[in-house]
C-alpha cells in the first residue's frame, strides 16, 4: 500500500524529498478531484491531507477521516500548526473505538 500527500505546496515538496507522491491543492475544486482520484487509486493505503488544505473542505475531510477504513484519511498540520480544536489522531481511535493508543 502506498502513501499520498494531498496539501501545499511546501508540504508535497517535503514529502516528495522522502519519495513520497502528492497533490499540490489551492481550491476546494484541486481538492475534491484529488480525494475522489485517492478513493478510487486502490493502490493508496493513507492520505496525508494538511490542515490548511482541509479547511477548503472541512465537512468531507472529517466525514472522511471519521469514516473512510481504506484508504485511511489523517490530517496532518499545515504550515501554522496543529489546531488548537482537532482531536488527535489516538482520541480519535479512543472515540471511534474504544482503545487507547
């Protein structure tokens, strides 16, 4: 299974120095197609979306990283950080589970 970055510019860029592939995103429209061509590459096992690329479109992404098992959806901070409001990514598993990580 393989890894994707979808995010800005810096990040993709960064992730690709680790040989990683990605989707530079500015507009909500980039960031439909590039999860709708993530869903459906069945060779993706994560995606890596940034915080500053989700907010384009944050219901989804949510609903995505809440719901989506393969491939899995983790949001990663964007260039100003982690938010002070995201749940982390083991009090996600702990909520949608029940296990601590």
């Amino acid at each position: 299974m393989k890894l994707l970055i979808i995010g800005n510019q810096d990040a993709v860029w960064g992730f690709a120095l680790a040989g990683v592939r990605g989707e530079i995103v500015t507009t909500t429209e980039e960031l439909n197609r590039a999860l709708d061509a993530a869903l459906a590459d069945k060779e993706i096992g994560i995606v890596l979306v940034t915080g500053d690329v989700a907010d384009l479109a944050r219901q989804r992404v949510d609903m995505l990283r809440v719901r989506s098992a393969v491939p899995l959806v983790v949001e990663i901070p964007g260039p100003e950080g982690p938010r002070s409001d995201q749940l982390s990514l083991s009090e996600m598993i702990r909520r949608t589970i029940g296990v601590r990580i």
